[in-house]
C-alpha cells in the first residue's frame, strides 16, 4: 500500500478544510500529516526522488517522494525560487503576463516566445495556484496541470 505526506504550512489541518474531510484524512491508515512544516528542498536526477521536510521547529527530514502536489493558496512562498518572474504578491508568471523585460536572451536564441503556463525560464511552467492570475481552486489546478502536458510536449518536440 502506498504511504502519502500530506505537509501543511498551518498550524493544523482543520483550519481550511470541511470536518469530514479532515476526520477520513486522518483516519487514514496511508497518509501522515504534518503540520507547521514545509517543503524545503527537492531532490533526485531526472525524476522526483526525495524531499526534505523541515518544521517550524526547525527539525528536517529527507522522505522518499516521487510526486508532489502542492497546493499554495492565497501565500504563494515562492521566495525560494530565484530566476523566474513573478507579480508583486510573488505569484508565477507564465506566457503572456510575461513582458520583454522578464524575458532573456536564451529566448532569442530559442526563437520562440513563451507557450502557454511556460515561466521565464525556458521549459519550466507553473499551474495552479502558484501561477499568477489562476482562480486558485482546485478543480482548476487540476484542469491547468493537465492542460500543460501539451505545452510540455510541444517544447519538448522544439528543443527546450
């Protein structure tokens, strides 16, 4: 049976969830929850392989990982990331919120301009609620996630 970190920034899981959602996650038996933690580091070659936990104890643990969901909300705490655009709240910025200025000159080389949920970064994209202006719900994170896969695709078919 697969075994899920459910990792959340907040003090408890309840805070913004319905009470039946929160009594199935917690009863369980394949998921642990950890609260007032965070993800602080990604780690593996070509694919996902771990990720460090750290708590606001500041205790951090590697855990095995080969997906990863993440749900940022209404704080996107991207300041981690460095090399990409992104608006005044630190929210991703993908193709056409893009200006001229966000845009190096690799993308001059590429000959092409951003395709659709692509950041700054060539071949790098963001969906969901990290990405600036999305309607941060999860149907539409899901609905972004998906619909990049052909953005992905068609990078991939020109080289980055």
């Amino acid at each position: 049976m697969a075994e899920f970190d459910l990792v959340i920034r907040g003090p408890e899981l309840a805070a913004g969830m319905s009470q039946y959602l929160v009594d199935r996650v917690l009863a369980h038996a394949s998921i642990t929850v950890h609260t007032a933690t965070q993800v602080t580091a990604l780690h593996g070659g070509d694919t996902l392989g771990a990720v460090t936990l750290t708590s606001a104890a500041g205790q951090s643990a590697e855990r095995d990982c080969r997906g990863l969901f993440c749900f940022i909300g209404a704080q996107p705490a991207t300041e981690w990331l460095t090399g990409f655009a992104v608006d005044r709240d630190g929210f991703i910025r993908t193709d056409r919120d893009l200006t001229s200025d966000d845009l190096s000159a690799t993308w001059s080389l590429l000959g092409r301009a951003p395709l659709p949920y692509e950041t700054s970064v060539p071949g790098v994209f963001a969906a969901g609620d990290v990405r600036s202006g999305s309607m941060k719900r999860v149907a539409s994170a899901v609905g972004e996630g998906a619909s990049v896969i052909r953005s992905v695709h068609l990078a991939l078919s020109r080289g980055a």
